[in-house]
C-alpha cells in the first residue's frame, strides 16, 4: 500500500462547539466514504482553523467519531485579507492503494469554492 494524502474542508455558519463538531463530523466521513477508508487506513489527520474560530478543537470531532488511535494536530490557518472566514481544513495522511489521481478531496458547500481544481 501506498502512502497518500486526502484533502477537505468546511466552512461553519457559526462558531459553536457543536456545530464545528457536527461539521467536521461530516467531512471526516465523507472522505472515509469517498476514499473507501477505514480508521485502519489512517496514518495522521493535521485540522487547520481560521482565526476566528475558538469554540473547540476540530480533532475533538475526530476523537468522538472513533479516531482514538490516529495523531491528530489542529493549528491556526494564516490570517490572511480577504480570506474566507470560518473554515476547518483537513490533511489526512492515508494508506491507500488508490493512484493519486483517484484520492477524493472533499470540500463540503461554501468551502468547495477554495480548491475548484481538486474538489469532487
């Protein structure tokens, strides 16, 4: 098996512990489904958070959705003009025989915007 990575993103209508958790619930599963992963397949998970977003960590999400025994590492995003507000990244390091070409990077509603090239 080879070793991927698996992009995504949300943007949250509010920052509020449950929906971050709620939200990033969601993108945590449709990349598992859309890569045809298990927790087996993963190897580590880096969250990025806008700057203003303070309400939980979104790897809190993971943890509740069974990922104990991933590493996992939030971090702030560049707080950057312009930039879009309230949105969690994901970087999933994976193992996975899919070609690279065939990783499904997930970027759910508003959040689909910021990578239009890979974003399926």
């Amino acid at each position: 098996m080879a070793v991927r990575a698996v992009r995504g993103a949300v943007q949250l209508e509010r920052d509020e512990a449950g929906h971050m958790d709620e939200q990033v619930s969601e993108l945590l599963t449709a990349i598992l489904e859309r890569n045809e992963l298990t927790t087996e397949n993963l190897i580590s998970i880096w969250f990025t958070a806008t700057p203003d977003l303070h309400s939980d960590f979104p790897a809190a999400a993971a943890r509740k959705l069974g990922i104990v025994d991933v590493p996992l590492i939030c971090a702030q995003e560049l707080d950057i003009e312009g930039a879009m507000p309230r949105v969690v990244r994901v970087l999933a390091h994976i193992e996975s025989d899919l070609p690279r070409s065939e990783v499904a990077h997930v970027y759910l509603g508003a959040a689909g915007a910021l990578r239009k090239d890979i974003a399926q």
